[in-house]
C-alpha cells in the first residue's frame, strides 16, 4: 500500500456557534489525484485552509510525510513542501508573464536576491521558461496579466506555485471561470505537468465532469463533516451525496 504523504486525524473548527470542520480524517497516499466536493460553506475551504497554515485546528492534528505540521505557519507549510493555488489567481498585474514567475522563484529561492530583478539572469531566466513550457505557456511570456485570458492566469498561478518544488499542490478550483472548451485542455496541462514533477494532487471542483475525469477519489464534504470518500463512479451513486451535493443521479 503507498505510504500517505498527508494525514489528517480528529480535525475539528468552529467559528462561533458554526461548525466549519468535524472530525476529519484523511490519508492521501503520495502521487495521488484527489478531489474534494460540496456546495459553498461545506467545509473544503476550511480543510485547504488549516493544511495551508492559514487556519488552526481546534482539534486533531495535521501530518505531511510523518511529520505533524499543525501549527506551523502558512511560510512554514510551503517551505515544508505543501503548495496551493487560489480561485483568483494571486498575480502581479505591474509585470508581465515572465517577471511573474521570475518573481515567484526568487522568493522561493534558498537565498533569495535583496530585489528580485537581480534574480533577472540567464539561469533564471532559462529555468522560468521550462516551468512556463511545461504548463503551455512560454508563447505569452511578454504579456501583461491584464492582457491574458481567465485560463492563462490559471495556468500561471498554478506554475507559479510549482516555484519551490512542492510535494503536494492544493488547487481551487482551476477551472473557475474559464470557457466551457478550455477546461480539459487546462486540466490536462495542469496534471500532465504535476503528475510529471511527482506531486500529489488536491483539488477543489465544483464541475463533475472535471471530477470525475481526473480524480482517482473524492471527499464529499457536507455540513463541515465528510459524507463520502471513494472512487468517483462510486462515490456519484451514494444516495448522501445526490441528496446534499449532487442534486439527483448522474
């Protein structure tokens, strides 16, 4: 059995008198494609949030490779190995494609230069274009973020977090607001390009098409709680699922 690279046990968080996570437990083995599901305010975000560093547990623990990162900080996870990509891309909009990443690999550099632009060399510059290569994207390198469409931003966001070599990447929600036909397109640059790393894959999907077509297994998250967790096909037919999530049998 592959050994987990992300364990979380006993997982518990109130905001007040909500109950934004309860008693999580999950163990993603390491090069897994996972996904995680459920209507707005289920408990996805909070689970992104608390392996992220962003938001501490009440209750439980978090482990990444065996060891338990639960109260480290949001720096701390990333340098640990754990990556995540937002919904809205988290770009410059002062620079063009190519700075962006540039950008990301100096701040995640060992020893990141005192002003970035000095991180500008041909090494540099030749490592950004791979990362930029491998997700699609090197043809738009010149471009100002304003100028690139919902897709490119995606796509950067998500090398740009690939900046530091992570072992896992946490990914909400990739094909948000993209056109209808650029989602597998995306979706196939973005695990073909990870999978190729050796990273293990997390992602937040409203789309069940994307979900199923990509996810190895998915959580059904409801109510701050796990309903479900099991292969896509299966995890669809579970009456819980069509009842809180789906809507109905797909």
């Amino acid at each position: 059995m592959t050994e987990p690279v992300l364990v979380a046990e006993g997982l518990n968080k109130n905001f007040g008198a909500v109950t934004a996570a309860r008693d999580i437990n999950i163990a993603i083995p390491k090069g897994a494609v996972w996904s995680l599901i459920g209507t707005n305010g289920a408990g996805k975000t909070t689970f992104v949030n608390m392996v992220t560093g962003y938001t501490k547990p009440d209750q439980g623990k978090i482990l990444f490779d065996g060891k338990d990162i639960t109260n480290y900080s949001p720096r701390k996870v990333t340098r640990a190995g754990i990556r995540r990509s937002f919904q809205i891309p988290q770009l410059c909009a002062e620079l063009n494609v190519l700075e962006n990443m540039l950008l990301s690999l100096s701040i995640n550099a060992d020893h990141p230069p005192s002003f970035w632009r000095s991180a500008k060399g041909q090494q540099e510059n030749e490592r950004a274009l791979i990362v930029l290569e491998q997700f699609g994207i090197s043809d738009y390198r010149d471009r100002l973020i304003g100028e690139l469409p919902a897709g490119v931003r995606k796509l950067l966001d998500i090398a740009m977090a690939m900046a530091g070599s992570p072992k896992v990447m946490l990914l909400d929600e990739p094909t948000s607001g993209v056109a209808a036909e650029e989602k597998f397109p995306i979706m196939d640059l973005v695990i073909d390009a990870l999978r190729a790393a050796d990273v293990t894959i997390v992602f937040v999907e409203h789309d069940m098409d994307i979900v199923t077509r990509y996810s190895e297994r998915v959580l059904a998250f409801y109510n701050g709680g796990i309903i479900a967790n099991d292969t896509p096909e299966e995890l669809l037919a579970d009456p819980d699922v069509q009842r809180y999530i789906t809507g109905g049998p797909k």
